[in-house]
C-alpha cells in the first residue's frame, strides 16, 4: 500500500459547491485522500440562464490520473479532426 504524504504543497482549486441541508458539497470529485483538512473561501454564485461558459471549464480534468488525461486528450484530438473534416465537406457542397 502507497504511504500518503501529508506534507506536500498542495495547490489551490477551486470548485463550485452546493450547500445543502448543513454540507458543502463539491460538485465534481476531489483528488484528496479521506479526512484531509482543507481551507474553504466561500462566495455565492448568482444562479444563471446562461450555459456555463468556456472558461469555467478550465481545470476539470486536473484530479484525472495522467493515462486518463491522455485517453481523453487524443479522443478530443480526433473528435476534432472529424469535425473539421464534416465543416470542409460542407463547404465544397455550398459552392
């Protein structure tokens, strides 16, 4: 079993979070071994109609082991490359 080691600097994240019948909590997984003490900053987020924009997205991936983070950059890679595939043959059909 792979020993934890507590004193390692650890970054900040952040992360939304719904407080609920007395709890926050987080609306994606974080990468923290049971019982971690952390620091919690809060400030309420004004509900939106809007769909999130694409700069919340950024740091979603970062709790991901590096072999998931990967397999996901080269499906998005290819998922890519076939869409702009589709948009150039589109194109030539319009002309």
């Amino acid at each position: 079993m792979k020993k934890i080691r507590y004193n390692q600097a650890m970054e900040t994240v952040t992360v939304r979070a719904v407080y609920k019948k007395g709890v926050l909590k987080p609306v994606r997984k974080l990468n923290l071994p049971e019982n971690t003490v952390v620091e919690v900053r809060v400030s309420s987020v004004r509900p939106s109609q809007k769909s999130p924009s694409f700069a919340s997205l950024i740091g979603i991936w970062e709790h991901l082991p590096e072999k998931e983070k990967t397999a996901l950059e080269k499906k998005l890679t290819h998922t890519r490359r076939r869409s702009a595939a589709k948009v150039k043959n589109l194109a030539k059909k319009l002309k």
